[in-house]
C-alpha cells in the first residue's frame, strides 16, 4: 500500500499543475482529475514494474472539472478510506486571491472552467464557494497570490521533498574537441591549456587513468590553481541548479583528443565532488579512439 497519500486541489488558476509536475520531478506517482469512484481501484493496483518499493508516494489531482466532482463526498470518502484501511491521506489547498485569479485568466486568454460564457469573476466567485468544505478540510495550504510558478515549485520542494530525491542527476563526461561537444552539456571545461601528454612517446598509448599521464598532467604549474577554482565552482552551482528545480546537471571536460587531459581531470573532480557528498556518475565519451597527430595539433615549444 502507498505510504503517503496527499490529495492536490484549491482555485483553478492557482497552481495546481505547477505542484502536480514537481512532485513528479520529486518522485512522487501523479494522477489528475482521476473520478473518485476510481479511487479504490487506483489504490489496490499493482505498482509499475518499474517501482522499486511500495513507498513511492501518491499525489492526486481533484479541482472543479474532475469527473463527479463533490467536494462534500470527497471528504466523506477520505473519512472512510482513513477508517477502513487506515490510510493517512493529506490535502494541499492551493488559494490565491479573486483578483489575482482575474488577472492571471485574462493574461492566458483562457476562459474559468465555471464561467465559460460570463466574466472570470463569476467562476471565481462560484468555485470558491463549491471548494469550501474541502479548503476547510485540507491540512496544508499555500496562497499563490504573491507566488511566481517558480516560487511555487520551491515551495514544493522544500515541503514534500524525500531524502535525495530533489537531487540533480549528476554526470561528469570527458569528451575530445575534435570530436565535436557532447550534446547537453551544461557547464564546458576547456583542458586544453594543460600540457599534453600526446607529445611524450612513452605516454601517448596510455590514457587518462594511467597514473603516470596523471602524474604529468598534475605537474603542469597551472593545474593546482586550475583545478581547485572548477572544483569551488561546481561545488557552489550544483546546489544552486538543484534549488531552481533542475533534473540533471552535465559537466563536459575536454581536450584535444579526449584521452589524456579531459580523462583525468573527469576523474579528478568526480573524486572531489564525492567528498563533497554529491553522487556524479563519470563517463569517457572518446577514450577508446586511436590517438593520432594531426587531431592534436604541433606539440607546444619547450
């Protein structure tokens, strides 16, 4: 049986997709406008084969348009389903105040479910009204009158957000320029101004991981410097992408061939940023390609 259960409902016009899509991002089983007397049906079902566990929590989406909508029923249901199978169901009231509403309908050019051939104001007024047993019923309720979607969708996060699901799926992948940019890439690191261990004999068949190519890669006197500036700013942006809602963050690390440079210093961060407490997940998208002169370039002078 699902662990937590929270109905999502209030105004239309107030945000309530905005909550339903991120409490997807969050992890949680969303359905909308599902009728009630689907609702016993929904919560017997068998979960996705996907579902890892049975305590992946339940939004459900209820507002003016739901079929057989009846907010006094709704009520009454959730009373029998808490005493019947000991369901702890919640419900998050979504408000926002009448001319908020107004203005909102009048920028979207969309006509209120309850008032498609009157003034905005008319349905306004007329829903308020129906959803007044379940507004008084919710245990949660956020006004959206001064929120932004955005600030919506924090507010979210913050509230109903389980321990590590609100976090970024994190990728570092090395890549070689002459091979073009790695699709999606967010943030692009260019190695390139370390020296290459392509021009040493003894070094050009190993790559990245090999501890003698990442011995000369370190020495390289910016490289400290280097590496410690990328490595504070990763660690300041990816909290901030997490914060702004952001589902995946890729950091693309490149050098000429992406075998030597880009490979350690994939490795190298990836490292730092597991010591920081992130979970990156570390790729080599050109480390099997042959080596060969003339996609790197004449060696520097010495």
């Amino acid at each position: 049986m699902t662990k937590d259960i929270l109905l999502v409902t209030g105004l239309s016009g107030a945000g309530k997709s905005t909550v339903l899509k991120t409490l997807e991002d969050l992890g949680w089983e969303v359905v909308d406008n599902l009728p009630l007397v689907l609702l016993d049906r929904l919560l017997d079902a068998p979960l996705a084969a996907a579902t890892a566990d049975d305590s992946q929590p339940l939004a459900i989406g209820i507002g003016a348009r739901t079929r057989d909508f009846d907010p006094t029923r709704i009520v009454e249901r959730i009373r029998l389903l808490r005493d019947d199978h000991g369901l702890d169901i919640g419900m998050l009231f979504l408000d926002c105040s009448g001319a908020e509403l107004e203005r909102r309908y009048s920028e979207t050019r969309r006509r209120h479910p309850l008032a498609p051939d009157r003034p905005a104001g008319d349905g306004i007024a007329r829903e308020r009204e129906l959803l007044r047993p379940l507004r008084d019923w919710a245990n949660r309720l956020i006004d959206t009158t001064d929120l932004s979607a955005n600030a919506l969708a924090q507010q979210v996060r913050t509230t109903f957000s389980r321990t590590g699901a609100d976090e970024p799926v994190l990728s570092i992948q090395s890549f070689g320029f002459a091979r073009g940019l790695p699709r999606n890439a967010d943030l692009v690191f260019d190695m390139r101004f370390l020296r290459n261990p392509h021009w040493d004999p003894a070094l050009r068949p190993g790559t990245g991981l090999d501890a003698d190519v990442s011995a000369y890669v370190a020495d390289d006197p910016a490289y400290p410097a280097a590496m410690a500036q990328i490595g504070d700013l990763l660690e300041l942006l990816i909290p901030r992408y997490r914060a702004e809602g952001k589902s995946y963050v890729s950091v693309a690390i490149g050098c000429t061939g992406g075998r030597h440079r880009s490979v350690h210093v994939a490795e190298h961060l990836g490292y730092r940023l597991r010591n920081a407490g992130f979970s990156p997940t570390i790729t080599h998208r050109d480390l099997a390609a042959a080596p060969q002169d003339s996609l790197e370039g004449p060696p520097a002078s010495k």
